[in-house]
C-alpha cells in the first residue's frame, strides 16, 4: 500500500489530505535548498528568524523552516524526513496530539516544529521522559538547530547544560569525537558537547529539552525566590511532550511538592517498623490492594494499645500513633525492594512505576518514605512539610501552546480532549507495520511460565533471533536472569540498577543471537535496529557485513519480544509490542500470564485458577482462552 492510499484510509482524512498539500510545497524546495552552501542556509534561516521576531506569523513560515530542517538534517545527520514526519510536524505545530508508531522516528519529526517555533526567540521545551533522552537528543538533534543559528540547551538532575560542538575540542580537529557524535547519536550520549550552564541560560535557549520533573521543579523554586530577578523560567511559549499519555494521563495527578524538614523525630519510623511485622493480615488489618490501603482492626488495634501501653489509643495523646503503624503497614504490605524502589548507598530510591527508571531526589509524601526507610534499616531522613507543590495536569496547562506525541495515544483520545482540549491524530506509517502479535500464553502457575519462557527463549535463541524479554520490576528482572545463566544463555540485563549502560546495551538489542532482559526502561524512547547499528558507510567492508547480519535477522523473523507479565496500563504492554516491527522491519511479540501475576490475582485470577484445577491443566500447560483475555482486557486501563 502507497503513503497516500494510507492517508485516505486513515478516519483523520480530511486533515491529513490538507496537511500533504503543505509537505508537497516543501519536498518542492528541496532542489533550490540543496544548492545552497551550508553558510547560505544558516543565513536564509536567520532571515526568517528576523522577519518572525518583527512581529509575523511564524505559520507563514513553514514551507521554508520545515524545508531548512530537513535538508539541515540530511547534511549532518544523514537522515532525510520521511513525508510522515513532515505531517508530524504541522500536526504538532497546530497543538495536537499525535500517534507514531514505534521507529517512524518522533525524535526527528520534531525537529520541524521545535525549529519553527524557535524562531520566534521565546523558548520551545521538549518534554522527554527521563534524562538521559533529554541529553541523548540535545546533542543528537541540536546539530541540526546549531547548523541553522539556533541554541540549544538540556536540563538534567545534575545540572544544565548548551549544546556546544566546540567545547572541550582540542587545537586539532577531533574528528574521532564528531564521527560518533553522528553515527551512535540515537543511544550514545556524547558528553563532552555538553557544556554546564546556569539554570537561567539553559532557559534563554531557543530550544530546551528536559525532563517534565525539571521543568515543574524549577517552577515551584521560581515561586519561593526574593526577587523577580532570582527566577530561571522565562514564561510558558510553546511545549511538546514526548510520551504524552505517561505525562498527560499516567502521571497527570502526581504532585510535585517542593518542601522543607519537620522537627519530628524519626524514632517512631523506627518503633513502628518493628511493630508492623508483628500483625497479621485479616486477624488485625485488612488490605485494599487497589488502593494500596490498610485499615485496622478491633482486635489490632487492642494489640497496638497493648504493645504502646495506652487504655484508649483514640485519646489525644495517642492518636497520633494511627499515623505511623498505618504508614508501617503500607510500607510492609505493598512497597517491595527491588519493585517499587532500590537501595543504593543507604538511600531509599524511588522507582517510577511506568518507565522502570530510578527518581533520585523524589520522596513518597505523607511519611511513607520514612516507614519505608526504618523498614530497610537505613537512616531515616527527617519528615518534610510541604512549601510548594503543583501537579503535571496544572503545570501545564499554562503553555500558550501544547502539543504531544506518544506510539500510544489513541487508546486516550477523550481524556486528552476533555481535560487538555488537545485532539489526537494517528500518522500514517511510513511502511505498513507487518509485526505478528500472537496470542497470550496462559499458564496457572507462576512457576509453570518461568519454565515456560525459559524454553522459549532458549530455542529462539539456538536459531539466532534477537529477543527482548520485558519484565515489570528489578526483581523480577534479576531473577529471570539467574535462571538464564542457569541455563547457559548469554545475554544482557537493563534496569534501575545499571541504566548507566542503557545507550550501550540497547545498540547491540537488534544483532543476531542477543538477548536482553529489561524493565519498563525498553519500553519508551528506545529505537531497537536488526542487526545493531549500522556503520558509516564510507566503511564498505564494515556496512556490507552489516547489511547481511541485518538480512539475516530479518530471515529468522525480526525482534522476537516476550512480555512475562501483562501491566495494568495497556499502553505500557503495547510500548513493548512496539519495540519490534519497527519501519515495516519483520517482527513478533507475545505475552505469557500467569494467573498467580498480580494484575490477575487482584482482578479475578482465583475463579479462573479453579476452573483450570477442574480441567486438570499442568502448571506448564499453556492455554489460550478468550474469556481469560476478556478479564485481562476489562482489568486493563
């Protein structure tokens, strides 16, 4: 099927066949951009830059930027825009939210717009999910605005940073350096273009990528400062958030809260986490799971009097008390080491739930993080009242302009419009997807789909296919390992734990023979290749060799990825469905359930296990069953 038969089946139709009439008039000025010296074309792009600033309408505009972009891109990047991405880019340019499937390269299709909106001088935010994608793409993409006279800038946990190619060069041309830059750009971040800047200049640039925590943040400090002048923040232009339904939907009620040390002390942290173990579930506290919740009983509430030696815990001097065994409780029953957190030098480390990555710096509120600390034996920092806080809904809200793009957003489509008033469009692929999504493995036992996966993986292996096995926390990741190398299977592991490696190990995720086991963290932002990355071409031996490693991964079928567990958000289970199939690239995935997984054993897993008891299905039996993907499906948001 052409591009354009895939416009006109898609429902935005109408749309999309206006919005091809702007890419036919900037593939139009390819020829005439082409002749021009890369000097011509930083100063046709300062003189749009100049006419916009004297009070134009940038939209006027955007034939020519989107067409400098494009061939910016093709002299430093090597990448030419599909027209895709230049739909992309007029979708988000106009403020909405758009759908790209994983590989159609929303990296690059924003380029457009964020040059675009550059222009005008009054600050363009990309919004990524974590740092190292805000630092991954300054560098990676900002050769393609610096080429063009604009100036970029990253914000980070550890500071902020201007995108600058001559920083850190030596007298001699380090051509070593710029090559890498170029080719390993989309997993490799290149520090040493990273030049450390105050907050407040990293603000002043024409383009800024950063982290939604870092921009909120840095809000909510503006809000405490003496004086006007102390502010880093230069007003709210124009913002694109990257994985708009983790920020806009998953995210959209979490608060970010700015505070300052309570003089309590952390003893009782301490007392409580001793206590806490001493109760039992159904004889003194019963549980909502849901809710991650626990309420006492009669009887355990008596038992806590006993062990306080207080006659009436309800009385003024006691209530308090209430505070602290309940946030005990919580800690024990439902905030599990190595699942929810990490510990690492004697800190708590929060993990977020939807990316699989590490938040240093953030606290749970309320007192759950100090009962979560005496738990684990570490030091308990001091509880904290609240100076500042805002949520990501209200947060922003204050943009003039607000546009989003998600592999996942379709699924969200009337959220985004009632509470943001942003219309969600799906982009047509450059290729048609021919990824095969097979049906659920279904196994009763936890135990039963270990062996299960295991002998999966082992045979896909033994032919040479390249998998990547999603798990849903950081234990469950390192045990699946340890029984891999139990069984002889070379493979790598990415998590919370050693993200450090991210870049390095998901180049090397698409090459014949590699396995990698991962969290969350390979769900989002990550751009998995058949056959690894490829080397530059001036390298024929090297890019011949590539090319037939690359055949021969798509012969044995493409990525082969395997969901050991399904996640209560769908949009999480199809992000890792997304990581194969990517560019009309061969490809398949499946999920293997068990009915001990948590998502089933809260939503039903029990009626369900009797039936298959009943039927006398082995633990490593696998069935398929609609009606078992019926509860999976209603379970699901």
């Amino acid at each position: 099927m052409s591009f354009l038969e895939n416009i006109f089946k898609d429902p935005e139709k109408t749309y999309l066949k206006k919005a091809q009439k702007k890419v036919l008039e900037i593939n139009n000025k390819e020829l005439e951009l082409e002749k021009l010296s890369n000097e011509e074309l930083k100063v046709k792009a300062l003189s749009l830059k100049n006419e916009i600033q004297q009070g134009k309408n940038p939209d006027d505009f955007l034939v020519m930027a989107f067409a400098l972009v494009r061939e910016s891109s093709k002299r430093t990047l090597q990448q030419r825009h599909f027209d895709s991405q230049l739909l992309a880019g007029i979708a988000l340019n106009e403020g909405k939210v758009i759908e790209m499937k994983t590989g159609e390269g929303k990296t690059l299709a924003s380029t457009t717009t964020c040059f675009l909106n550059g222009l005008t001088g009054k600050g363009v935010h990309l919004i990524t999910v974590n740092d190292y994608l805000a630092k991954r793409d300054a560098v990676w993409m900002g050769q393609i605005y610096h080429a063009l006279g604009l100036t970029i800038s990253c914000l980070a946990h550890e500071g902020a940073f201007l995108y600058d190619p001559n920083f850190g060069l030596e007298k001699e041309k380090d051509s070593d350096r710029d090559e890498a830059r170029d080719l390993k750009g989309g997993f490799k971040v290149e520090e040493s273009y990273l030049k450390p800047v105050s907050r407040k200049e990293a603000y002043l640039a024409d383009i800024t990528y950063g982290t939604n925590h870092e921009f909120g943040f840095d809000y909510l400090r503006d809000n405490l400062v003496q004086a006007p002048t102390q502010k880093v923040q230069r007003g709210f232009n124009y913002a694109i958030i990257d994985e708009v339904d983790s920020v806009l939907i998953d995210e959209a009620r979490t608060p970010l809260i700015i505070s300052a040390p309570d003089l309590e002390s952390s003893k009782l942290y301490k007392d409580f986490a001793r206590i806490a173990p001493r109760l039992k579930e159904a004889e003194d506290f019963e549980i909502d799971e849901k809710m991650k919740a626990t309420f006492l009983t009669e009887k355990g509430i008596e038992k806590i009097e006993q062990i306080l030696g207080l006659t009436n815990i309800y009385e003024s001097h006691g209530i308090k008390y209430l505070h602290y065994i309940e946030q005990s409780l919580r800690a024990e029953r439902f905030f599990k080491k190595d699942i929810d957190y990490i510990i690492n030098n004697g800190e708590v480390i929060i993990i977020d739930e939807f990316t699989g990555r590490v938040m240093p710096g953030r606290r749970w509120s309320g007192g759950l993080h100090q009962a979560i600390e005496a738990k684990e034996g570490v030091q308990v920092k001091e509880e904290s009242k609240t100076m500042a806080t805002i949520t990501f809904q209200n947060y922003f809200r204050m943009y003039k302009k607000l546009a989003g793009m998600t592999g996942t957003a379709l699924t969200s489509a009337e959220e985004f419009d009632k509470v943001y008033g942003l219309k969600v469009i799906a982009m047509p692929t450059n290729k048609p997807v021919i990824r095969i999504d097979l049906p659920d493995q279904i196994f009763k036992t936890e135990k039963g789909k270990l062996k299960s996966i295991v002998s999966e993986i082992k045979k896909r292996h033994g032919l040479g296919q390249p998998i990547l096995v999603g798990t849903r926390s950081v234990e469950k990741n390192e045990y699946l390992s340890a029984f891999l190398r139990r069984e002889g299977v070379g493979h790598e592991i990415l998590n919370a734990k050693n993200h450090q490696r991210e870049g390095e190990i998901i180049a090397q995720a698409g090459k014949k023979g590699a396995v990698m086991v991962a969290t969350n963290m390979a769900g989002r932002g990550v751009d998995i290749m058949l056959g690894g990355v490829p080397p530059s071409k001036d390298n024929l031996k090297e890019y011949e060799a590539w090319e037939k490693e690359r055949e021969g991964v798509i012969q044995l079928g493409g990525l082969y990825v395997l969901g050991t567990e399904r996640h209560e958000a769908r949009r999480i289970d199809n992000q890792l469905r997304g990581r194969s199939g990517r560019q009309g690239d061969a490809g398949c995935s499946q999920f293997f359930v068990s009915l001990e997984d948590e998502l089933m054993r809260i939503f039903g897993g029990e009626k369900i296990q009797q039936v298959m008891t009943i039927l006398k299905v082995e633990e490593d039996q696998p069935i398929e069953s609609k009606m078992i993907s019926s509860v999976i499906e209603k379970a699901q948001t």
